[in-house]
C-alpha cells in the first residue's frame, strides 16, 4: 500500500444531494469534517467531497452503511493520487 501523505480522508460523491446529506450525518456524529471542492484526479458525479480525519475511518463507514448513503468512493491521499478503499 502507499504511503499516505496526510492524516485527512476524503468523501466523493456522484450526487450533491448525498453529499449534503452525509455533511450533516457526520456532523451530527461529532465528526470534524470540511466540504470543500472534489480534486480533479477523482473522478465523480458531484463536484464536493468531504474530508475527514483518519481516524474516524471506522466511524465514518458504519455511518455510511448505516443510512444508506451512496457515495463514489472513500480515498486517501498519496505523493502522485488518491487511493481507493473498499467499503
């Protein structure tokens, strides 16, 4: 696996609708959060993503799963891209 190049995790969506909605799952789950712009090496529907602290990894999938939030894909980032991590 590479090596990551920061501490932060991101969030693609294919829809803003979804995006929105897991903005205030995670918010209301006490998870620091930014919505901010999807880099252009992800490939995705929506035009935000959300980045969130590793280590709230675990946390963020069981709430992903949990309400059924469709998302393209959760991705971290290192030196030349984003990486995929399954679900």
């Amino acid at each position: 696996m590479d090596e990551w190049i920061n501490d932060w995790m991101l969030i693609a969506f294919d829809s803003t609708q979804q995006a929105l909605r897991a903005e205030m799952l995670l918010e209301f789950a006490e998870i620091e959060i930014d919505l901010f712009p999807t880099p252009k090496e992800i490939t995705a529907g929506c035009a935000l993503c959300i980045q969130f602290p590793k280590e709230d990894l675990e946390r963020v999938q069981k709430i992903i799963r949990n309400e059924f939030v469709e998302i393209r894909g959760l991705y971290f980032k290192t030196e030349e891209s984003y990486d995929n991590i399954p679900m």
